[in-house]
C-alpha cells in the first residue's frame, strides 16, 4: 500500500534540501515517504544532472577572498558555473562564501583536502554534486590559494571576479589600508611575482630572447645586444614584478617605498591574484 504524502511532507524535504517541490514530491514517492530514501534519491539525481553536464563549460561564477579573525592567514576559493545568472543568484554566493567561511576554519592544505572536508554532514564534494542538481548547471570549485602572514589582507574586485590576498610582514598602523592599496594595484597590474629574486627562470629566458629578436630586428650592432637586452629586462621588472612596479596612486614611488614610507621595514612576503575563468 501507498503512503499518502502530505504538502507539509513535501515542504519538509524542500527545506531539508533546497530542491525543487515537484523533484521534492517525486522523491518522497519514489521512496513511498521515507525522508532518508528521498534525499539519497536527490542526491542521485543531483549526480546523473553534473554526469551530463561535465561537457559545459562553467566558466562564470564568483571568486571569494576572506582572512582569518586575527589576520594571519587568508584564503581564496573560485566557484564556477555556467552563466552570469546564476553567478549572481545571491544563494550561489552564499554557497561560495560558505565553501570560503570553511577553509578559514580548518585551514585544508589543498583544493583536495577542501573538497574531502564536511559540513552540514556532507562532504563538499558531495554538496557541490548536490547543488549541480539544484541549479541544474555544472559547478565546481577550480580554485582554491592561501597565504600566510604577519598581516593578511583580501580584496573582492569587480563583482566577485577577482580576488586578492597580500601578506605583509608586520601588523602596524597603517598596515590594512597600505595592504589594501597593494591588493588594488595587484588586481590591476597583474604582475607576475614579488621581486626579481622570484621570477620564474622560463619566464627571464623568454623576456631576454624575445628582447634580442626586436634589438636585432631594429638593425642594432651584435655587440650591443646583450646590454640593451639587459636593460629591456631591467625594464621587465619594473613593470612586472610587485615591489618594483610604480604604485599606482602615485607614480613617484613604486610599492617597495610606498610600504616603506608608511612604516619602516614593512613590505609584501607574498600574494594571490585569482581572476574568474583566467
């Protein structure tokens, strides 16, 4: 025989789950009224939609960067989706800020610890599964960066789609709204690392190549390559690297001075840029 499933049935297992009242009712049927049945049989739909939407690109979605409560560490995580609607569905923002809101407190060591962690007594893993379900898009977590500090500052840039951690090493007057000023030319001017000591050899290799084929292109003497390469390197790093680029809000100083200036000694230890779909 039948259980007879009731509308405050229904409404029980929507707000138990967040899905849809008709998926809500189908499933208490399906599961002839046990509740547990009903949410393993939404589960297992949730599954069969991200199955058949793992060939969508979901290259929309909110980057969301939060510190600690005593600012000494700070992370950032990326959900994706596929469209700019949901992006903005103020329940798809909760979901990030409370995959985000979890890393703080338990500090996982990766993107694979972050995903394996519980909360509301799932695994994230399982909840975006879940979710994919419910919005009926794929998402998914593609990123997820910490830095640690003396002082952590994050910046949301642009509606959710660029986040920013900076690391200083003191936590002085003046050190947050500095940091914050670092963060905003970091989202701006994207450089590629701190100082000179941190970019990547490839990375020197392909300036200094891509240097000489201009000079020689311009007719320049052979014996002068190497100095006038090394110069446009020079170059490089000022426009590229952090602590030698020129601070944005005043072009007098570059960043290394702009931090000294305002406390002595103060200065960037490290940074994350994550930008949405880069």
């Amino acid at each position: 025989m039948s259980v007879q499933i009731t509308a405050a049935d229904v409404n029980k297992l929507r707000q138990q789950t967040g899905a849809g009242m008709m998926d809500c009712k189908k499933a208490l049927v399906e599961a002839n009224g046990d509740f547990e049945a009903a949410v393993d049989y939404l589960r297992k739909k949730g599954a069969k939609v991200a199955a058949s939407r793992q060939d969508r690109d979901s290259n929309e979605g909110v980057v969301i960067a939060k510190a600690t409560a005593d600012g000494k560490r700070g992370v950032v995580v990326e959900l994706n989706c596929e469209t700019d609607f949901v992006a903005k569905n103020a329940d798809f923002v909760a979901l990030a800020n409370k995959f985000t809101d979890l890393a703080i407190d338990k500090n996982p060591a990766s993107l694979e610890e972050l995903l394996s962690l519980d909360i509301d007594g799932h695994k994230v893993s399982d909840l975006i599964i879940e979710n994919t379900g419910k919005i009926g898009e794929k998402i998914g977590i593609s990123k997820f960066e910490t830095v640690s500090g003396e002082k952590v500052i994050p910046y949301i840039h642009g509606n959710y789609r660029l986040g920013v951690l900076v690391a200083l090493n003191q936590a002085v007057a003046g050190a947050e709204e500095a940091g914050r000023d670092v963060a905003m030319q970091i989202a701006a001017m994207n450089p590629v690392a701190l100082d000179k000591a941190d970019v990547d050899a490839s990375t020197i290799e392909r300036e200094t190549e891509i240097a000489k084929e201009v000079i020689r292109a311009e007719g320049k003497p052979e014996e002068m390559v190497e100095k006038i390469a090394a110069g446009k390197l020079n170059k490089f790093y000022k426009d590229s690297t952090l602590l030698n680029q020129e601070f944005v809000k005043d072009s007098s100083k570059d960043v290394r001075k702009f931090l000294n200036d305002t406390a002595a000694g103060l200065t960037v230890t490290s940074f994350k840029r994550v930008q949405l779909g880069a």
